[in-house]
C-alpha cells in the first residue's frame, strides 16, 4: 500500500525526478521518506545495506590475493592479519606528536 501511495504522491516524484542520478541526493530523499512512509523506507534501508557490505567483503578478498600471493609464502596468520587490519582501516591517522616524544635524538659524542 506504501508503494501505490507513493507512486500517486506527484510531489515526491518530482523530488525522485531531481535526485535522479546524484547518489548524494538520493540518500537526501530516502530519509525524507521515513516519517510517512516507515515500512518502504525499512525494506530501502536493507537493500541498500546489502551492497556496502558486498563491496567490502570483495575488497578484503582481493587484498587477501594480493598480500598472500606464491612470492609471499611465509607470512603467517598473524602477520596476514595485521596486513588486512591496515590495509582495510579507512580511519588510521598518525599521531606524529607522539611519535616524536618517542624518539630520541643520538648525539655524536665526538666533538670537533
């Protein structure tokens, strides 16, 4: 029923019109559907889901090929693992602040 009433409702179709194409925009309108149409927007919300984790299930399968490859036949589990860790992380930043509280500086002892 959610469905017919969409299709008859001639405001919402030329917001669909607009965002026809800008994926941006799309999600604009689909959040837009949530109040008045909750059922449609929960079966939206799912579908669009399942692509997200589709594409980064093949993202982490081709990384695997490429790290564990013939040429690289000694890594082990844990190394394979910390590979991919990084490799995936979209959210890795450095903190070169701390780093360089670390690190210590060698002074020749030799003075000329």
């Amino acid at each position: 029923m959610e469905l017919i009433d969409l299709q008859c409702n001639s405001d919402l179709k030329a917001k669909f019109r607009e965002v026809n194409g800008k994926a941006d925009k799309l999600g604009q309108f689909l959040r837009e559907l949530t109040p008045s149409f909750p059922e449609l927007s929960r079966m939206f919300k799912r579908t669009m889901c399942l692509f997200g984790s589709t594409y980064l299930c093949e993202k982490l399968f081709s990384t695997l090929n490429f790290n564990k490859s013939k040429y690289r036949s000694r890594l082990t589990d844990d190394h394979l693992q910390a590979i991919l860790r990084v490799s995936t992380a979209s959210s890795l930043k450095t903190n070169v602040a701390q780093l360089c509280e670390r690190k210590r500086c060698q002074v020749s002892s030799s003075k000329e």
